[in-house]
C-alpha cells in the first residue's frame, strides 16, 4: 500500500471465492530500466546507448491454498496485458522478472521468456514488448 501512496507501483489482486483467504493471488507492476549490454547482441546493438525502460512484474504470486488451478498463468496473462495497455502510451523495450529458483524460471521460460542477467542474486528475465504486443494487438 505504501509503494502505491508513493507511486512506485501498483498491486493488482484476485480476490478468493472462498472464506479461507480473502486473495488468491496478485501480482505488482512498475517500471525499471535495463542496461543494453545485458540483452543479447543481436538486440542490443539495435538499441540506444543509455539505460532501456522496461516494465517489472515485481511480484506474482498466488496462496498455496489456491495453488495448481492455473492461477499463476492467469496472473502472468493479466500483467502483460496491463503491461502491453501501459506501454500504449508509455513505452517500454520488455518485461522483466525476478525469477527466485529454478521452478520460477521455469514457469516463466514456458511463457517465452529469456535469461537476461543476475540480479540481486536472482535470474532476470525478459520478455520484448513486440512478443506481448503480438499476444494482444487487435484487428
């Protein structure tokens, strides 16, 4: 709450249908910048020489009373499509995430996302807002 009141980011939550927690699971967006040397070559060298914006999926997680339905993924479909109606009017390259373990990065590797580097000890990920774009676009 503290981070919204300060605009740092925001939490986007799905309430339980039950009585034994009142969330099921959220997620929390916000804004972060890269360096292009951590991309690969092959898109870095498209890019300008200062730090890139991206879009950070700062947490996800769902209740472990709620876990194995699907929710994790109908959380991740629901950031990138806040991430891909964000960057509509303020763009940015990707979205990151912090992937804590080997699990989490294999949950969000099936999803096309990419190592990027290490980061406060744990994997970064990116995924290019052209392949989310792809994923939404109307028409």
């Amino acid at each position: 709450m503290r981070h919204r009141a300060a605009g740092i980011s925001k939490t986007m939550v799905l309430p339980a249908r039950d009585d034994h927690a009142q969330i099921c699971a959220f997620y929390t967006l916000s804004h972060t910048e890269i360096e292009r040397e951590t991309l690969p070559v092959s898109l870095a060298k498209k890019l300008p020489h200062y730090p890139i914006p991206v879009m950070l999926v700062a947490q996800l997680a769902v209740h472990k009373g709620a876990q194995g339905q699907g929710l994790g993924k109908t959380c991740l479909i629901r950031a990138l499509r806040h991430a891909y109606e964000i960057n509509l009017h303020l763009p940015s390259y990707a979205v990151v995430v912090d992937a804590l373990d080997e699990t989490v990065q294999g949950f969000y590797k099936q999803y096309g996302f990419q190592p990027l580097d290490i980061h406060n000890s744990h994997m970064r990920m990116f995924l290019p807002m052209r392949t989310i774009e792809q994923l939404f676009m109307e028409g």
